[in-house]
C-alpha cells in the first residue's frame, strides 16, 4: 500500500469544483478505515509536481511538528461532511473554495504523505512576520 499514491488519490487534483465533493469522495473511495465518512477531506487544486516541490525544497520544515509548510500558496476545495456520523455509501458533503492557502503536509522521502491542515499566510503562528 504506497502512501504517496494515496497522497496524491486523496487530496490532488487541479480539475476538482465545489460540485464534485460526493462523486470523487466515491470514486476515490476516500473512507475512514471502519467505512464512516471522513468529516473532511481537502483537495489541492494543482499538479502533482507543484505539490511535491513543498517536499523537494518549496516548503519550511518545522522541527516542532515535524510538518513541511508550504511557501506557494494553493487553492484548495474542502469537502466538509453534511451528517455527522453517516457512513458509507451515504457521505454526502459540501464543497467549499479557498484561495490563497499555505498548506501543511508530512514529507517523507521528498514527497507528501500526509495532509495536515491548511491556513492563511496571516495565521502562520512561526513568530515570522509576514
């Protein structure tokens, strides 16, 4: 079972809307591992290799979280569960767009195999100022 794959399945794709939350959640057959619906899943509008330049260089590793912050900013769309507690085959979501996103990831081996969170430049708690 190969992580990035998984990355890159979950939380990659530049052609993703709003619109799209419950059929690629289905396609993707993105679940929790008890087959409940996951309260959020969020995709990076972009192409792989922008995403994995946070891993190879593009990114600030923080050594407190162990997390990769990228230094580009993303659109993302979040697919945030309607129901809570639904499970599968009845996840039904709303999709929202975000612009303008840092986004946080766990690098391994120069590629992302985790997506942590996402946040505003203005919300980088580093202590840099902006």
């Amino acid at each position: 079972f190969h992580l990035k794959k998984k990355f890159r399945r979950q939380h990659v794709d530049a052609k993703m809307t709003e619109k799209l939350c419950n059929t690629e959640i289905s396609n993707r057959n993105i679940y929790k591992l008890d087959n409940s619906c996951k309260e959020t899943n969020t995709f990076i509008l972009s192409i792989p290799a922008k995403v994995k330049s946070i891993c190879r260089g593009d990114g600030r590793y923080d050594e407190n979280s162990g997390m990769t912050y990228s230094t580009a900013t993303f659109r993302i769309i979040k697919c945030k569960l309607k129901h809570q507690g639904a499970r599968k085959p009845s996840c039904q979501y709303e999709g929202r767009l975000l612009t303008n996103r840092i986004i946080v990831v766990k690098c391994e081996g120069k590629l992302p195999v985790h997506f942590d969170r996402d946040l505003l430049p203005s919300e980088r708690n580093d202590g840099e100022q902006l």
